[in-house]
C-alpha cells in the first residue's frame, strides 16, 4: 500500500528535527568545550600574574633593602668622619 502524503511529509519532518537536535547538541558540546578551553587559559594567565607580581614584590623589596643598607652605610662613614674630624680638631 501506498503511504500518503501526510505521513511522507510527518516523516520528514521527523527526519529533518532529529537532525536538527543532533546539530544542535554539537553546537552545544563544542560551545562547552570552547568555554571550558577559554577558562583553563584565564586560569594559567591569573596563576601566571600571580607568579609575576610575587616577583615584582620581591625584587622591590630587594632593592628597598639594599637602598636601606647603602643609605645606613652612608651614615655611618659620615659618622665616622665626624670622629675623625673632632678628634683632630681636639688636640
């Protein structure tokens, strides 16, 4: 027997939906994975900052303290001139 013309057209329709879904859940998967790539990225880039910016604190923090120690060296040669200079100026 023949089918009609309706269920011909019900069954491609039918076949065009399922095709549709099934383009439609790859859409999504690849969606999600391209978020899921895009959030690994931020979190290597956030780690990586993280990293830079301990450095950054660390090297100033280094060159506060060896200006720290050139400026206490700078006071005290400049109080041992002082001695000097009074004790030869004392006699």
């Amino acid at each position: 027997m023949l089918k009609s013309t309706k269920t011909r057209a019900e069954e491609k329709f039918a076949a065009t939906q399922k095709k549709h879904d099934q383009v439609m859940k790859k859409k999504e998967k690849d969606r999600q994975k391209e978020l899921e790539h895009t959030a690994s990225l931020r979190a290597l880039r956030l780690a990586k900052e993280a990293v830079d910016k301990e450095a950054a604190d660390a090297a100033a923090a280094e060159k506060a303290a060896a200006v720290a120690e050139k400026a206490a060296a700078k006071k005290k040669k400049g109080s041992r001139r002082k001695e000097v200079v009074a004790a030869v100026a004392a006699p």
